[in-house]
C-alpha cells in the first residue's frame, strides 16, 4: 500500500432535525469542497436553544479527515 498523508479540518453541521442530520450536513457540504475524504468523527453533539428553552438547531461537531496533495 502507498504512503498516504491526510489531513485534518474540523467542522460544525446543523439540522433543524436531529444531530445525525447535522453530522450529515457538514460531510456533505465538505464533498462539495474537498476530494478524497476519508473518515468523519463526531467529536461533540449540542443543541441551540431560543429564549423559551426549545430546541432551535441540532449541532454536530466533526473531525473530517481527507487526502491531503499539497506539497
């Protein structure tokens, strides 16, 4: 197998949902923007609230890692 070097960015997702649409969220706008991702690790999970206490978002804290070719 070739030597290989990733590297790593973190990323916060959001959903009005659920975290695992949040996680979803970030990933897929990553792919939009990177080559070669690798793996995605959720690192934290949170919730914003309004004034009342409710739910407004679902947020998703992501280690993703993709291929790295600079030089």
């Amino acid at each position: 197998m070739p030597e290989s070097v990733y590297k790593v960015i973190e990323l916060i997702g959001t959903s009005n949902e659920s975290w695992e649409k949040a996680a979803a969220n970030a990933v897929g706008q990553a792919a939009n923007s990177l080559r070669d991702l690798r793996v995605a690790e959720v690192v934290q999970l949170d919730m914003q609230l309004d004034a009342k206490g409710q739910v407004e978002a679902y947020r998703a804290k992501l280690n993703v890692s993709f291929k790295f070719e600079g030089s």
